[in-house]
C-alpha cells in the first residue's frame, strides 16, 4: 500500500469518525441540554455508553444516604461517547462520565474535558488498575475481552476448539469466528489491541490470515452475540465477548440453562479497565464528587458483576456464586501499555481497514 493511499485512508477514517460524532449531536444535542438545564438541582447526570447498568439498590443506597438522584445518559458506543465529551470540553451534558477504558485512555488524557477528583479509596485500589496518575481517571472494575466458544457446537461437530489467537487463523476454523469493528466497538478494538500486543510486526499479516479464512465483522457486540453467534441462533460458534458471558448466559436465561453454553479462550484475553471522570464544567460538581467515591464504595463493587459482568477493582469484594463458578478472574491476560495504544491506534485502524475492507 502506498504512502498516498494510506493518507487517503486516514483522512477517510477521521472524516468518518467525525461524521459519527456529529450525527449523535443532532440526534440528541437540542433535547439533552434542554433537559439538564431543567433537571433537579440534586441530580447527578451519569454519562455512560450504551448498555451500562446502574447498579440500583446501590444506587438507590447512594440516594438515601446523600439525597442526590442518579440519572443515566446514554451517549452511544464508547468512543462515540469519549469523542462528545471532548468536543464539548467546558460544556457537557452531565457531571460525570463512566466507560473511558485503557484502550482509549491516552486519548482521554489529552484532553480538557476533565477535572481531577481523587476518592479517599483509591489508595486501596491495586497499582496495576491506576493506569492514570494525574487523579482524573478513576478505575472502577476490570474484564476481559476473549473470544467465546459454543461447547455444544464444537461437540457435535467434532472439532477441538482453538487454544489461542494464532489457532483462529487456522483452516479448521474458517467461516467460523465473527469479531467486532475496532472503530466502532470497544471489544473490538480491545481484540484489535490483544493482536498488536501478541504478534507485533506480524500483526498485518495475521488480519490477512483472518480475512482469507473467512472471519465475519459486525459493527457492534450485540450483532456480533445476539445476531451471529451461534448460542443465539447465528451461524458463527466463535465470537468475541467477555470472560463473564458464560455468567450472563445462565443468569439471563431466567432459570432455562444450569450452565453456560460457552466457554471461554483464555489464551485469547484482553485485560479492559473501565474509569471514571468528572466532566469539567459539571454542573453538579459536589455530587459529581460524590458519586465518584460511591462507585468505590463496597456495596457498590459488590453489585457489579451481576449488574453489569464485570470485575471489581476493591479488593477483598466477594464474587457471587455465579462468577466463582464459571468466571474465576483471567490469570495472566494480555496486556497493552495504554499509551502505546494511543500512539498507534489510528494507523492501526487504518491498516485493519485497508486489510478487511
């Protein structure tokens, strides 16, 4: 690929990304500022990507106890989400922001968009979460992103499933696993990061292993699990998702399954940790503030992992039975300095795409 046409496909990229941005600002920018200038001056405004789960007895505990009330805006896919609040740095929609995980943290760094808050239980949280030290980003949980396989699949049609990311590439598994776009999916980019951490220089070359053996690419983790996964009625048995899916399928399936159908690649595992922020600007500061020291709270790590399926960061917070069963913490899962994801993440994006597209 040329110098040129690889220029043209950065300009192409960010055009795009803007284009994202901007279409959200549309649909939703009028009518959410005429809502927080209207809202209940002990409201805290709690900006999160699409499918966050307020915890909400440990919300409502928050609300006994303090008098300020939770509301949840949704603000789209995470990177959508980062990309609005610096765009309206000084001027945002809520008070505080939930979802910047490691894979976009330097670029969060970057920017004026966020103030520095530091909960008096951070010093309880692991040196090896406080991925930010200047007191803006606040580590809340941690998950992994891995690929997940369809045990009853495999079984019946007597494969072995893979072992690791190099596997995926293998003839036995072609027309067989479906990942997430890095531009517009967060477990997307994470898998994207978990192979420039594993294959470096050879990175390029394994996408194009991918493509010729048939690897399918949806534009969100729900197309990708509910849609195409072959556990909800898809046709493909191998799928990026999480550590915790195999949780989740039992606890959604309201009483129907025992046990998981899927089973977890561990040697496929990409460490995410999930941050908190206060938007700079914020409207509620003070319970800004206090929300954030809340998220730390022991009751609400607590009711993370069957709120929203993933880890806390506090130590010493029991896992349910449900985690303890089929979602023990990955032992050893890759990992990628965040500011090296930060430097490269745009020319990896635009390789991914002049390989997959």
């Amino acid at each position: 690929m040329t110098i040129r046409t690889r220029l043209l496909r950065r300009v192409a990229l960010i055009a795009s990304l803007l284009a994202a941005v901007a279409s959200g600002a549309v649909a939703c920018g009028d009518e959410q500022r005429r809502g927080a200038s209207g809202r209940d001056d002990r409201t805290v405004v709690l900006v999160a990507y699409s499918g966050y789960a307020l915890p909400e007895q440990a919300a409502a505990a928050f609300t006994k106890r303090t008098g300020w009330k939770i509301k949840v805006l949704d603000a789209g896919d995470a990177g959508t989400m980062l990309s609005a609040a610096i765009l309206t740095a000084g001027r945002p929609e809520g008070d505080v922001l939930f979802g910047v995980d490691n894979t976009f943290l330097s670029r969060a760094q970057g920017s004026d968009a966020f103030a520095e808050h530091r909960p008096e239980a951070l010093d309880r949280i692991p040196e090896a979460v406080r991925l930010d030290d200047t007191d803006r980003f606040i580590p809340i949980d941690t998950g992994t992103v891995c690929v997940n396989a369809d045990q009853a699949w495999f079984a019946e049609h007597d494969i072995e499933t893979p072992t690791d990311l190099a596997s995926l590439a293998e003839p036995a598994y072609r027309d067989l696993l479906v990942v997430e776009h890095p531009a517009t999916s967060s477990p997307g980019l994470a898998f994207l990061a978990a192979t420039h951490a594993t294959f470096g220089a050879g990175t390029e070359d394994y996408w194009r292993r991918l493509h010729d053996n048939g690897v399918a690419v949806s534009a969100s983790w729900s197309d990708a699990y509910n849609t195409r996964y072959t556990v909800n009625g898809g046709d493909r048995p191998l799928v990026v998702s999480y550590a915790s899916s195999p949780p989740a399928e039992v606890v959604y399936s309201e009483g129907a399954r025992t046990e998981p159908a899927s089973v977890v690649l561990e040697r496929t595992c990409f460490e995410q940790v999930e941050f908190v922020a206060l938007l700079a600007g914020a409207a509620n500061p003070d319970g800004a503030r206090l929300l954030m020291d809340e998220m730390l709270s022991e009751q609400w790590q607590a009711a993370l992992p069957l709120s929203n399926f993933v880890y806390p960061v506090r130590p010493g917070t029991d896992l349910p039975e449900e985690f303890r069963k089929w979602a023990a913490p990955v032992a050893d899962p890759i990992r990628l300095d965040p500011a090296t994801i930060g430097r490269e993440r745009d020319e990896w994006l635009v390789t991914w795409r002049d390989v997959m597209e």
